[in-house]
C-alpha cells in the first residue's frame, strides 16, 4: 500500500503541475506555486480512501497483491466520482477558480475530473507489477 500511494503522489505531482494554467491565481511550481505540493498530498488520501474501501469491502487488506481489471475499475469510478465531487465542492467554497473560458462538465473540469480516476488505478497497478517483479525473484532460486 505504502508504495502505490508513494506512485499515487509522484504521478498526481506531475498532473497538478501540468494542470495548473487553468486556475486562477496558481503558478506552476516553478514559479512558487504551493498548490503543487497539496494538491497531490489531498490526492494521495484520496488513494488512501480508495485502498481503504475495497480492502474492507473485499474484507483483504492485500488485495493489491491480487488486485483484477475489475479492482482496477471501481477503484477509477470512486476517482471520478470523488473527483467531480470534489471539484464541486472547493469551486463552491471558493477554494480556486477556474480562468474565463476553461470548459467544464456540470461545473468541473475534465482535468481535475480525470485525474483520480485515471491516476490512482495506474498508480496501484504499478505498484501491483513492483509487488510481482520482485516476488519473482525473490522466489526465483539464485545461481552461484
């Protein structure tokens, strides 16, 4: 879990930082932009939540181990829900804006939409080939 959440901020750092010309008021981290760095820390919770949820609800809390396409595609839909619903919420609560004339889906972005429910399954399932990768060769018996 640990690692996937390590690559659930890594990717997410870079979205954010790809994504921020569309908000009001945000620089690129580059240029001081701390929302680059909390934005991917809120993001990786989110992946915490997301783990969280199906280990309980497949009642394994190393379900990534064996995670299937599956996992992979309630894992993208809690993202795309959590994300729209997200976004709904801090545009509301004027957390951000959006810049004049960035299109959005019922009131959000299709960036920020996207994001969750396209990162975080990536970011288990790479986490899930490291886990596989190495048990492998852990299992694999060595020559000398």
């Amino acid at each position: 879990m640990i690692l996937a959440l390590g690559f659930q901020f890594l990717l997410n750092f870079i979205w954010e930082n790809l994504q921020m010309g569309i908000f009001v008021g945000y620089e690129f981290l580059w240029n001081g932009g701390a929302l680059c760095w909390l934005g991917p820390v809120g993001d990786t919770f989110f992946g915490l939540i997301a783990y969280s949820f199906l280990s309980l609800q497949k009642q394994d809390w190393r379900w990534l181990v064996r995670a299937t396409p599956q996992d992979y595609w309630r894992v993208g839909l809690l993202g795309l829900v959590w994300g729209w619903s997200s976004e709904i919420v801090a545009t509301s609560l004027d957390l951000w804006q959006y810049k004049p004339g960035i299109p959005t889906l019922l009131g959000a972005n299709y960036g920020p939409i996207l994001e969750l429910a396209l990162i975080t399954p990536l970011a288990f399932f790479l986490a899930q080939v490291f886990f596989k990768k190495n048990s492998k060769r852990l299992k694999s018996p060595t020559s000398n």
